[in-house]
C-alpha cells in the first residue's frame, strides 16, 4: 500500500520528482511538467486534455477528467472518469470549472492516503 501521494501543481518548481515517485504515487494538475512521468494526472479542459493525449511522457499516466469529457475521450485507455466527490457537491464545487489543482488535491484524499505532500502548488 502506498504511504504517501504528492500533488504537483501548475508552478514550475525545480525539484526530484523521481524520488517522490519512489515514496509513493504522485498526481500532476495540468500539463505544466511535460519532461517527467506522472502516474496520474488531472485535466478538465479540452485543451489540456489533448496536449496531455499528445505528450510523450503523459503515455503511460492514468489521466483523470470529469464525466462530460471523459464521455468524448472514452476510447483512449488512458483516460479515465474521475470519481464522485461527494464534499464537492456539499461545497457546490463544478469539476469542469474548478482548478486543475482543486482536482488533483480531492482525488489525492479520495484515495485516503495518510500522507499528502502538496508541490507548485498555488
């Protein structure tokens, strides 16, 4: 099991992400790190989705969408719906229109890992 998950958000920051990789899963907001690996990632706009589909690095991450733009992207194995976020709803939080970094950080405490570490994250 993992003990720790890291959420790196859209600020450019120079650090080793390899070894956060290696404490655990680590979930990227964006696109904004296009040279490193990711094992997931989180998008809600079309744009970003595409230039994620279109990145080399991004190959191999489960990218994470809400269910409109996971319906048009449905035939790409690495897109996935994101799960349902019950305190969004209770906080009346839009996934389509929330930042990328609010996605990534609520998918981070969905998977109840007792230990979040928060990177670029503005």
């Amino acid at each position: 099991m993992t003990k720790s998950i890291a959420v790196v958000g859209n600020m450019p920051i120079k650090w080793d992400f390899d070894e956060c990789l290696r404490l655990g899963s680590v979930i990227a907001a964006g696109n904004t790190y296009k040279t490193t690996a990711f094992e997931y990632a989180t998008a809600n706009t079309e744009q970003h989705l595409q230039d994620m589909l279109n990145a080399a690095n991004f190959r191999n991450t489960r990218i994470l969408v809400p269910d409109a733009l996971y319906k048009k992207y449905i035939f790409f194995s690495n897109v996935d719906c994101l799960p349902n976020f019950p305190a969004m709803k209770t906080l009346d939080i839009n996934d389509e229109t929330c930042s990328e970094q609010l996605l990534s950080l609520m998918l981070a405490c969905w998977m109840e890992i007792p230990r979040i570490y928060l990177f670029g994250y503005d």
